[in-house]
C-alpha cells in the first residue's frame, strides 16, 4: 500500500510537471515549478524511509520488458524522468540477498568517466554558475541521479573525472571549483546520503580521444589503490540497484577469481548501439596488473570497448549480467570523430591480450612465495623523474611474478629524488607494495663516487647470491628473457650477454648482462664499487655499456655465453666467447629481449620497423641504443 501510493505521488508530481512544460505560460510556471519540487521532496523522503528500513530499490517487469529494451518506444526517452520514478518500485529480496557478497565499507570502486562539454549548451564566455553544471550537464542531469538511487551505502566510490586540457568548460579557471561545488551539491541529495561518495578529476594533455582519457583515468584509480573498476559514460542512466555486489559476486566465480570482466544489459536511442559488446564494463584491479594499462593505447577513441569484451570473452572471462540495465541516453550526441582504420589493430590485440591473460593463470603469481633471502635478483637504476621509468619500475615488478617468481627484483633508488611529486611517490609507494621487491636508497659516498647509471652494477658485489642480471626500467621482463638467461644459468658459465636486435651493436650492453657474482669477483679481481669510480671520471665512457665493454669485458669473455642474433663487423672481440644463436621466434609485435616501452606501454616503433624489414641475415645497426 506505501509502495503504491508513494509510486501514484511520484508519478503524479512527474506527470505535472510535464503538463505544465506543455500547456502552462512561464509566468504561471515558478508557483507550479514549486508545486512540484514539494512533491519531488516527498518522494525522497518516503524513498528514503523505504532505503533505511532495509527495502531493494529495482526495475520492474514492465520497464524491462523487451519492447523497452529494444527502444521501440521513443517517449521513454523524452522522460528519463519517469525511469527514474520507476527505481522507487518496492521488491523484496531478502531471498536473493542472501546470495550476494556481503558488502564492506573497506572496498573501493572506482567510477572512470571521461567529459567532455565541446556540445555544452551553456555560454562559456560569461559568467558561469554551479545551476548552469547542474541543469545542462548529463553528467548531473542523468549520471549522478541515476547513480545515488542505485549505488549500495557500504562501499567507497570514487568517481575519477578525465578532461582534456583544451576543454571549453575545464579550460576555465574556476572550473573544477564549480565542478566540485555541484558535485558536492548533488551527494547532499536525500538519495545520496549514508554513500561515500568522492570526485578526482584526471586533467589529460591530449583532445577528444576518450578512449586515452577513460585509461589515464583509470590508472590514476590504480595508482591511488582502487579495488574494483567501472568505466561509464556520463550520458548514462543507471537503472538496478545492487550492482556493485553482483559484479563482485560475477568476478569473484571465475576460477581463479578476478580475472574477468562483466557489464550490464544496455539499451539505448540509436541503432549505432552495438549491443554484442560490454559499452560499460567492470573489472577487478587484477586487470591492470596483467596488463599495465587499462585500454591499448592504440584506441583513442573507439574500438576499446571492444577489445575488453572480446579479449576476455576468447577465453570464456566475458559475462553480460541479464538482470541489470543501463541506459545510454547520448543526450549530447557524438562528441567526438572516429578513425575506423583502428580497428585493423583488433586481430593482433586480442590475439597478445589473449596470450596475457592464459600467461598469467598459468602463472599463478598471487600464490607465490615471499622470498626472504634472495638467492637471484634482477637489479635496477632509478633516478630522476621522468614517468616511464618510474612505471616501468611498476610493470616489471608485476611482470617478476609471471617470468621470475623465484628472483627478487632490486632497485637502486636516488633518494634526493622530488618528494613533493605526488605522482612519483604514488609510483614508489605502489612499488614498494609489490611481492619480491627490494628498494635500496644509494647515498653518502656511493651516490657520490659512483654515477646512477652504475648503481645497478653493484649487486655484483653482493657474493651471497648464486646470480644476478641486469636490465632497464624502460624494457620489460618477458617469457623471451626468461628462456635465454634459464639457457644461461644451465649453461654454468659465470658470465651473460644478450644481443636480440640489431641496434645491438655494441659488444655488450649494460642493460643485457648477468653474471655469478663470487665467480665474477675472481675473474675481476676487485669490487664493483671500486670500478664503478672510474667510471665516473669525467668523459671516460659513454654509457654503461661502453664501461663494461673497454673494463669487464676483456677480463670474462672468454668465459661468457652470448645470445645473438646478428653478425657486426664494428664488434672487436665479442666473439671469443661462446656464442649461440636466439632461435626463439618473435611475437606480432617483434619482440626482442630489451625492447623500449613508455609509460603507456607502447613499444618504441623504430625497433619494431628495423626488425620487421630485416632479411634473415640480420646485420648490426647504428643508431639509437
């Protein structure tokens, strides 16, 4: 009885309001207009009541019917407001609560939206109001409404705004202040109290690529330590409540768990909706881990979406919850142009992606091992504060346990490096979480004497360990350079070298070496940190690779194993070692062991293109290292 008159005031205050839009002058609309914000008000409070006493907020029948759903019906879409009314609906589902992942205020979600007002019907070059956001942004108008009736009170969402730099509305200085302020306006809406509710707006240094903007978005969620991840649109209309423990419960029944993604039932006004994908989708940050990013960099606009559904869908990860519904309003249009030509980079995507995923459930890495004392490690330089070292320092500590569970990774970390970056020091609180990983600040004499570039290099005088190699934070660790250095360490010879490109023309390059140290210590004859001082010495050597070239190398190779793949006529004395050749076939995307990435986990392209048009008799190449 409650639910039916509190559905007939909640109607009948949205049917007046849409006969006096209609039939009423505008002088006669402010006592109406007051009328009917009254009756709104008391629809709240009985909603409210109903939220408090334990009642489920949900669709019913009728809104879901397949009629609706198919959206034959073009007057739903002139009211979004009636499908809002409809969440008010009272069921009981006790029976079926018992069934869903208890809540806790503890998890996080983070909510990743990328905005853009390019369509904003607001004049940008006056005056602009925090009544201006919220009666003409989709984001308030739709997103957050729809949002505080259907979220559940005992998780912490955090809605991670993505907007460009050139945006007509974020490009304003007062901008994310009456971002802000209508945000907090709206949370302090009866439907949104008793949820925790919070906003981190991504500022991105590209223009309408949303594709780019939904992944910085999202990786600033995991860099902040975000549990769960729904990307959404903010022309969407939520239409269930309850989702968030349903796409829990969904990701937590895939064997192992977590390694999935869901999304709802979508219906929306255009025919260009394809709905044999996830257009919103949810995952667990075990989706980043695998992957180091959240969308391919490839995608700016389109495309994404697609991958993440057929990615996990080609090995049975992919579920579409038939009893939850979002709506896309696309009250704004298509804000942005789409490249179509992209798509041709779906095959070979989904065919890597793929390929990760098997990799890391064979893999198992959350079931390995803490190692207290490290008998091998994989050692590291980092300094400065340029990104892609620091998140190449963050993607090889999550590559460790998929290629070498059994290493410890060890970084020689520059202390006077700028604290107040907070970026940084996310990456580096992030890093220092990670399983088998070592952070060492090098200070007083030994940052001194030694140049950062060496700092690695002196695992080698940690003589406890049975190996060690070194590599650079912007490669990546991968199932190659596990092989050749599992080569290596059968092979019994204390010292490694790695040539698997033919830019590769030095005789050995720092970031491509291993040695054993007690082994090494003989055939040196002193410490690294006392040959590290020469290199240090103004102008002496070039690079790392030079030093150990013209220092260590004439005393080891003779007792090296080198993995090559090319014959250089520049190399002097590379040769006298025992050299063998680096048979393992490449991937699509011509990998080789010391490839270059950047902070989006591209791969240099001038080493993918020199690789792609190179004959079977591979020859060295001068150029970049």
């Amino acid at each position: 009885m409650v639910a039916s008159r509190h559905r007939g005031l909640c109607t009948g205050a949205i049917r007046l309001r849409t006969e006096c839009e209609v039939h009423y002058s505008s002088k006669n609309m402010l006592l109406l207009t007051a009328i009917f914000a009254l009756l709104v008000l008391i629809c709240n409070i009985v909603y409210l009541n109903r939220k408090l006493s334990g009642e489920a907020v949900i669709v019913d029948e009728e809104f879901t019917n397949s009629r609706f759903l198919g959206y034959e019906d073009e007057k739903i879409m002139q009211n979004l407001d009636k499908a809002l009314e409809r969440l008010s609906k009272t069921r009981n589902q006790s029976e079926h609560a018992q069934n869903i992942v208890s809540m806790n205020n503890s998890v996080t979600i983070a909510i990743g939206c990328a905005i853009s007002t390019h369509n904003l019907n607001i004049d940008l070059s006056g005056r602009v109001n925090v009544t201006d956001l919220l009666e003409n942004m989709s984001f308030f108008i739709h997103l957050m409404r729809g949002f505080c009736l259907t979220a559940s009170d005992n998780y912490r969402y955090y809605f991670y705004i993505a907007y460009d730099y050139n945006d007509p509305l974020f490009s304003r200085n007062d901008s994310l202040i009456l971002f802000g302020e209508a945000f907090q306006i709206t949370t302090r809406n009866l439907a949104c109290q008793g949820k925790s509710l919070h906003l981190k707006p991504v500022l991105c240094m590209h223009s309408k690529s949303p594709g780019w903007a939904q992944n910085d978005a999202m990786m600033a969620a995991y860099l902040d330590n975000m549990d769960y991840y729904y990307r959404i649109n903010d022309d969407t209309l939520m239409i269930n409540d309850r989702w968030t423990e349903k796409y829990i419960q969904k990701l937590s029944e895939f064997d192992p768990p977590n390694v999935g993604v869901v999304g709802p039932s979508l219906f929306c006004k255009y025919s260009s909706c394809d709905k044999s994908i996830l257009t919103y989708d949810f995952v667990h940050r075990t989706h980043v881990e695998m992957f180091g990013f959240y969308y391919p960099r490839q995608f700016p606009e389109w495309y994404a979406d697609r991958w993440i559904t057929l990615v996990y869908d080609g090995v049975g990860r992919m579920k579409v919850l038939k009893d939850l519904y979002l709506a896309h309003t696309q009250r704004d249009g298509i804000r942005y142009s789409v490249n179509e030509n992209r798509r041709a980079h779906l095959p070979h995507l989904l065919a890597e992606g793929q390929d990760v995923i098997l990799t890391w459930i064979n893999a198992q890495p959350d079931k390995i091992p803490v190692i207290d004392k490290p008998r091998k490690v994989i050692a590291y330089s980092l300094f400065g504060e340029k990104i892609r070292y620091w998140h190449g320092a963050l993607r090889n500590a999550q590559l460790l346990r998929i290629f070498f569970p059994t290493w410890m990774m060890r970084i020689y970390l520059e202390p006077q490096f700028n604290r107040d970056n907070k970026l940084i020091q996310k990456y580096l609180d992030l890093i220092k979480k990670q399983t088998n990983v070592q952070v060492i600040e090098v200070s007083g004499h030994v940052a001194s004497s030694v140049a950062p570039a060496l700092w690695r290099f002196l695992v080698a005088d940690d003589t406890d360990l049975e190996a060690f190699i070194v590599r650079d934070l912007d490669s990546r660790l991968s199932k190659r350079d596990k092989i050749l250095v599992e080569e290596w360490l059968t092979s019994g010879l204390p010292f490694h070298i790695i040539r698997d490109h033919p830019k590769h023309s030095q005789s050995v390059r720092g970031c491509l070496i291993g040695a054993k140290p007690k082994l090494l210590l003989g055939l040196l004859g002193q410490n690294w940190l006392e040959l590290g001082k020469q290199y240090s010495q103004p102008r002496r050597f070039k690079s790392s690779g030079n030093f150990i070239d013209e220092v260590v190398l004439p005393k080891v190779q003779n007792v090296a194993l080198c993995h090559d793949i090319i014959t250089c006529p520049m190399l002097k004395s590379t040769y006298t070692c025992h050299l063998k050749n680096i048979t393992i076939p490449r991937g699509s995307n011509f990998d080789h062991v010391g490839q270059k990435f950047n902070e989006f986990e591209e791969p240099r392209q001038i080493d993918i293109d020199i690789l792609r048009h190179q004959n079977s008799a591979v020859t060295c190449t001068q150029g970049l290292v």
